[in-house]
C-alpha cells in the first residue's frame, strides 16, 4: 500500500530505508536535499553522506539543490556527490591493488570502446550493438578478467577478441571500472571503510539502476539508504538499467514505498497532457500544487504543419517570441531522434541573436567551456589546442570520469574548430557560451529525450509527433514500445509554463524529395487535452 504525503514530512521519516516511488516533478529530487539535512543529525562524527547520481548533468543539478538547502559549508563538510563512474574510479584508484590493478590506470574514455568497435567491424551497426551487448553483460558482475574473458568465449567470439586485446592493452573500459569496484566493495574490509565512512546514501533515479550499480550503492553504505524514483519514467534499460528487479530489492530492503501526487513544476494546462500519457501507463494523476500560481493557467498546444521547414520555421519564431516577452526563460526544444532535427538546426543558424545550447555537443557545457578559458588564460596566447588538451586534461580530477571524457571530447571539437594551424586563441573565439551558476540557462536548448532526463524548462517544445519518430521505428516488441511510451512521459513532463507539441506531413528524403508522414500513434492522447488553439499562442506570447 502507498499512502501520499508531503516532501517535508517525508524527510523527516525516522526510518533509515525510505524508497519513495513518485510522478515527475512532485519535488523527489527536492525531498533528497531535505532528507540530507535531517540525516546530517544522525550521521555519526566524521561521517559524510553519499549522494549519487548518473551523468554530470544530473550530479551538478543535485548538487545545486544540496547545496541550496544546506549552505556551502554544510555542503562542503559532509556531502559527496558522485556519478556512478566517478565513484567506483575512486574506489579503484584507492584499493585497485588488492586486485592487482594499477591505481594509476589510465582514465578510460566511452571512445576507447568505440574505436575499438570501429576497428573490428567498420560500420556494421548490427555487428557492433551485438559486440558492445555481450560486453556490458558480461561486466555487468564482479566478475574478474579471466572469467569476463570465459564467458565471452561462450557467447560471442568477436566480443571475446576484443576484450583480450583490452586486457593485452593494458587498459579499462568505462565498464570495467563498475564492475571492479564491485569486485573491490564485495572485500569485506574494504566494504567496511566505505561503510564507516559514508553515514547514509542517496540515490535519485533508482529506475536507471542497473543491478550492479545498485549493488555499488548498497555497499557503499549500510546505515541509512534513500531512493527516490519513478518506474513509469525508465528510459534506459537500453544501457543496461533493470527498473523491475531493482524496485522488487528495494521494496525488500526498505518496505513499502511512498509517494507524492502534487507537482511543483507544472502548470494545470501542462498536467492534463502529462496525465493523459501517465494514465495509459498506469500512473497517478498529478495536481498543480498552486493552480492560481500560472498565467491563465498555462499554455498546451498541439500543431500540425505541412512540411518540416515551415516547422523548422514556426517553432524559431514561437522561441523567439517567448524570449522576446521574457529574455529569462529558457525553452527546451527536445526532439527525440537527430535525424528528425536537421531542418530545425538549419533554422536555428540562421536565427541570429538567439541564444541557444546543443545539449549533445560537450562544448555547450557553460561550466565546461569556462574550465577551457581558464586554462587557455595560464597558456601563451599563442598556444595550440595540442597544449591547451594537455593543461585542460592535467587539472581534471582522474576520478571524475565523466567529466574527464566530456573534456577530452570537447577538446577534440575544438580542435576542428581550430582549423590547419590548431590555434587555441581561434577555436575559443568560436564559443559563445558564458558561465552562469543557473543550472539551466535562458535561451534555447536543443536536445534530446534521454539528455533531458530530470531537467525542467519554462516552455519545452516536443518536435516531430510523427509515425517512426515517436515511438521510434526501431522499437518493435511491445517492451520497446512501452519505453517509447515512457520516453514520451519524461519528455512532457519536462514542462513548467507551456508545452507545444508538433509534427509535420511531409518530411523530405535524404536527397530532398518531399514524402507524406502519419502521425504519431499518440497524437491524438496527447493532442486532445491540450488547450490553447496555434492561433491563440500568438495572442499569448505578446500579450503582456
Ligand atoms: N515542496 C516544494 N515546494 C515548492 N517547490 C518545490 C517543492 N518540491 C519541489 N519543488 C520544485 O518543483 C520542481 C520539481 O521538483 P523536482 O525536480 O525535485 O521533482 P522530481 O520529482 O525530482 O522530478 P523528475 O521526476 O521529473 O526528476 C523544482 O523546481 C523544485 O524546486
């Protein structure tokens, strides 16, 4: 049974297992911060509490947040925030020995693999999924290299060879850094370090939990664990995250889940297109925690255009719009395939003045790109990116994996931009991004679904609503399209103020010969709840 209560009371539970299962935005993320600071009252002296997370994004946005609730000092004094890679490098580089393993090992970098898989069977998609599948599931234990290298044998022979050239090699995949920490914390002294040391463990997002994963966070700590999360929001099995056995283990391990019906982020029009994607998948209604609070109570929209130009164009004009009445707001543009997203690009060049970030580009990273002028200030003017890689990589903490490799791929786009004379002082001239301490900056993100992943904009505008887009042409048993289905809910629900859906007719081919496209199978859930006409949207974006 799960009874509903509010985030503050929550944090305050006297249990030292709380799993709370609740709908996006209804503030789980806020309830960990409030829980850090009553738990920093239960932590014995010199103890500290573990929050993890998965990507850099998400780990800054936590960190923010606990930041905000504790001060910078309590902040400082008694939280860690890690990725999940950055943790188990940590734990490597402190107690890698025990194993064997050189704790000076080289940091491995997500390309490593895929120059490898490059090398192996050139573009064959299919060959290099199947490769890169066999590998993640064999690491996915803590399994030492003899029996990865065993098992392999037994399941794909060309997965088999190129874990023994890793291992001739002398270097570790981003996997491998998971699955020997997990070798390390299953050492019963060394579990024990970690365990006096970190008092309590936090975890946002248990549905992106893989096994392992959960078994690092376990081990970690003992004494008091909080997960917080939503199932209907799991989009990652595809990288390997188990969201049934992970919830089955924690319902175990900490009773009955909680929950929270009240949204905090988003307006009354955005909710009723949320819950009509949550109510196919079985989820709770949300409410609008101060319905009053909105503009005329927000802004949904759903729109049909000709073609994917006049699309392309339509939504630059709205993002201007929107900026234009307030220079404040950021608006997420999320599409879910690039393939879907070229004639929008193409417009967003040509709309100068528009401030706007690429979420899948490292470069867009606003802490990222003053990281590299930072660096580029202690160098000659005339230095090359050459140098600028050397002084950028050498100041990265090793065991911040993530951001160690988001450097290394930012670094190697600069170098592009560089052009033939590789000039440090040309590339740099070419970003335009400036620091902010904001999580979010205004303007206009271009990204992804899975990029957006626990992340809010005032407007998000859902691109391409199209058959074959969403859900994906690939998704084609029903599981895979029941994530289609999630990837939709987490997208929507990326929304404060307004939310505009659209999709196009007619898309053009690769060689530009226009052809005609059906909707979405979902058009019409989530078009139906919207409430603001395309002819009204107009009214509302000038009418201050
Ligand atoms: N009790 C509260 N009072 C006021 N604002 C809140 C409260 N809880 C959360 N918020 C705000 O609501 C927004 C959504 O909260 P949060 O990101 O924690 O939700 P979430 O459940 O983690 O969402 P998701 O599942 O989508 O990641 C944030 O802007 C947060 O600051």
């Amino acid at each position: 049974m799960t009874e509903p209560l509010t985030a503050a009371s929550l944090a305050e539970a006297p249990s030292d297992a709380l799993l709370v299962i609740a709908p996006p935005g209804t503030g789980k993320t806020e309830l960990l911060a409030r829980r850090a600071a009553v738990l920093i009252e239960r932590l014995e002296p010199h103890q500290k509490i573990l929050a993890l997370t998965f990507s850099n994004k998400a780990k800054r946005n936590l960190g923010a947040r606990l930041q905000r609730e504790l001060g910078t000092i309590r902040f400082r004094r008694y939280i860690r925030v890690r990725n999940f890679h950055g943790h188990a490098a940590e734990i490597l580089r402190s107690h890698g020995r025990t194993l064997g393993l050189d704790p000076a090992f080289a940091m491995p970098d997500a390309r490593t693999l895929t120059r490898a898989l490059e090398t192996e069977v050139g573009n064959d998609w299919t060959a290099r999924e199947a490769i890169a599948r066999a590998l993640r599931e064999a690491k996915q234990g803590a399994r030492d290299d003899s029996e990865v290298a065993e098992l392999l044998e037994r399941v794909d022979l060309r997965a088999a060879g190129l874990e023994r050239g890793r291992v001739a090699a002398g270097i570790l995949h981003y996997d491998d850094l998971l699955r020997h920490a997990q070798r390390l914390l299953h050492v019963d002294a060394i579990a024990e370090l970690y365990q006096r040391h970190y008092g309590a463990v936090l975890v946002d997002e248990f549905q992106d939990l893989s096994m392992q994963q959960l078994d690092l966070a376990i081990r970690s700590c003992t004494a008091r664990r909080t997960f917080v999360g939503d199932p209907l929001q799991g989009i990652y099995t595809w990288a390997g995250a188990e969201p049934t056995q992970v919830e089955a283990t924690l319902r175990q391990m900490c009773g009955s889940p909680y929950t929270l019906t009240v949204s905090y982020r988003s307006s009354p029009a955005v909710l009723a297109v949320v819950n009509a994607a949550a109510e196919e998948l079985g989820g709770e209604q949300l409410a609008a925690a101060d319905p009053s609070a909105w503009r005329d109570g927000g802004v949904s929209c759903a729109v049909e255009f000709d073609s994917t130009t006049e699309e392309a164009e339509a939504i630059v004009e709205v993002c201007e719009r929107i900026l234009a009445q307030d220079p404040e707001t950021s608006v997420g543009v999320i599409v879910r395939a690039a393939w879907r997203r070229k004639e929008l690009e193409d417009a967003l060049d040509n709309a100068h003045g528009l401030p706007r970030y690429r979420w899948d580009l490292a470069i867009d990273d606003t802490v990222l790109a003053e990281r590299l002028r930072d660096a580029f200030r202690t160098l000659p003017t005339t230095c090359t990116v050459e140098h600028l890689r050397d002084k950028v990589l050498a100041l990265i903490d090793p065991a911040d994996v993530d951001t160690y490799q988001q450097a290394a791929e930012a670094l190697e786009m600069l170098e592009e931009l560089a052009g033939p004379t590789g000039a440090a002082s040309k590339a740099l001239d070419q970003l335009t991004i400036r620091a902010d301490d904001r999580p979010i900056e205004p303007g206009v993100h271009l990204l992804n679904a899975h990029t957006g992943k626990g992340q809010q904009f005032d407007w998000v505008i859902i691109v391409g609503l199209d058959d074959g887009h969403i859900p994906s042409f690939q998704a084609s048993d029903s599981e895979a399209l029941a994530e289609e289905q999630r990837v939709l809910l987490v997208m929507l629900s990326r929304a404060r103020h307004g939310l505009i859906l659209t999709r196009a007719q007619q898309h053009l081919s690769k060689v530009g010969r226009p052809y005609p496209k059906s909707p979405s199978r979902w058009w019409r859930l989530v078009a139906d709840p919207c409430s603001t006409p395309w002819s009204e949207l107009r009214h509302h974006l000038t009418d201050t």
